[in-house]
C-alpha cells in the first residue's frame, strides 16, 4: 500500500497530528494477545478484504446519518487493525457507504480510510471532512508550485518543519491581503469573482511596495576571512528517502 511508509514514518514523529488515507489493499483483525513469556504468537488472524464483507465481522462503532441530498451515510469502523508489511501499527479502519452514489470509479458507493491517530476521530465529521480533499488538493498545489514549498533542498526533518511554517505565514498573509482590492487577472479571469490568493500573488510586488521594509539599507560587501587554517569539514549527514511502492508494469497481450 502506498501508505505504509507514512505509516512508518508516523510512529518517530514527535506530534499528536493525524491522517487519513485512501485504503485500496487488505488489513488484517487484531493482534493476538501476548503468552505469559512475554513472546508474541506468530499466527495471525484472517486477513480481511474490501471486496469480501464475509471478512469484515462487526465494526466496533457505527454512526448512521444523511448527506444534503436526503441520502442515507454509514459509517462504520474498525479499531486496532494492521497492515500485512506492518503489523506492530495499530490503525482505525473506516469504511463510509453512501446510498446516493453511482457505484461507479469515480463515485463509490463504499470507500474505506485509514485513520493514523492517537485520539479516536468522531464518525460523524469523516464524511464532510472527506468532501473538502478537493480545495486542500489545490492548496498543496499551490504550495508546491507557487510559493516553492517543495523546492529547497533542506538536510533536517527540523529545517523543512520551520519551512513549511514559513509557507504557511505566507498563505495566511495572501488571504488577508485580499481585503485590499489589489489583484493581477489573467486575460480569461474575471472581476465578478472574489479575489483568490494566487490573483493576490501576482499583485503582492505592488502591495510590498507600498508598505516600505523597516530593515536598514544593505552594507557593502566585505572580503571574507575564510576558514581557519586546519579546520576539518565534515560531510553532511544522510538521512534515507521514504519512498511509495512502486507498481509493477502492465504486460501486454499479444494480438493473434
């Protein structure tokens, strides 16, 4: 599953934030309990499939209720479940059926999550929290593409978190200054519309140069003393790229 590394990364982060991510392969029930001698049994549970609700059993908790359309939801979860590949990650299964739906790709009428937390998340809130991966989708987009969120070559986990916060000013920042009326549209935008903080983006050298810095004037350049004669440069240090499963090629069939 493509989640596997998140999920493995997840345990040597030191924060309480969670996740949710699209299930697409098979989990297995509960660890079974330790014997006296402190060794864990090597048997595991059946493995439980998507396709086959005959594996599911019954969820530890289920809410029922409608979308805006009238249309009946049910959620329905499963605690303490495990990946194959990670069995000493305890996750939360979640499986959200929708009566209103086509039953079609793009429009399941069952879709299943995982749920990477400490804190249990409320069976109610995962259906509307669902809908809005639409909007936050577009907003690492931007992040990546517009304000380069993903483009310096950072060494420490440490780095890239006080980057990514740096971004985070900056967004904030684009959303307030959409009160000021300054944009720049592209031939096919309209003005009918609220302004949107990529239309702020474009206009912010404006806006920057309105306000004035209050740093000082930059000093002429010196000439550097260098290194100390004997000091000794030490290589940076490596640290290993979490990278997703690879999937393997379709073959192709050869026409008679």
């Amino acid at each position: 599953m493509a989640v596997l590394p998140l999920c493995w990364r997840r345990q040597t982060w030191p924060v309480t934030s969670s996740c949710a991510s699209k299930a697409t392969g098979s989990s297995l029930g509960p660890l079974p309990p330790r014997r006296a001698s402190g060794v864990r049994r090597v048997r595991m549970e059946s493995a439980g499939s998507r396709n086959d609700a005959s594996t599911h059993g019954e969820p530890d908790e289920q809410w029922q209720g409608e979308d805006e359309a009238g249309h009946a939801i049910t959620v329905a979860c499963w605690k303490g479940v495990h990946l194959r590949k990670a069995r000493c990650i305890e996750l939360t299964l979640m499986r959200v059926t929708r009566q209103g739906a086509s039953d079609k790709a793009r429009d399941p009428r069952a879709s299943w999550f995982l749920w990477v937390a400490e804190d249990a998340l409320p069976l109610e809130q995962v259906p509307p929290g669902y809908k809005r991966r639409y909007s936050q989708e577009h907003g690492y987009r931007e992040h990546s593409q517009a304000l380069l969120w993903s483009h310096p070559r950072l060494r420490t986990p440490e780095q890239f978190e006080r980057w990514s916060q740096v971004v985070a000013i900056v967004q904030n920042q684009l959303v307030l200054a959409r009160q000021l009326g300054q944009t720049y549209l592209r031939p096919w935008e309209t003005v009918s519309r609220p302004p949107t903080p990529q239309q702020v983006r474009r206009a912010m050298a404006r806006i920057v140069a309105q306000l004035g810095t209050p740093a000082t004037a930059p000093k002429l350049r010196g000439k550097s003393a260098g290194r100390a004669k004997g000091s000794k440069i030490r290589p940076a240090p490596r640290y290993a790229v979490v990278r997703k499963t690879t999937s393997k090629p379709k073959k192709r069939q050869n026409s008679a």
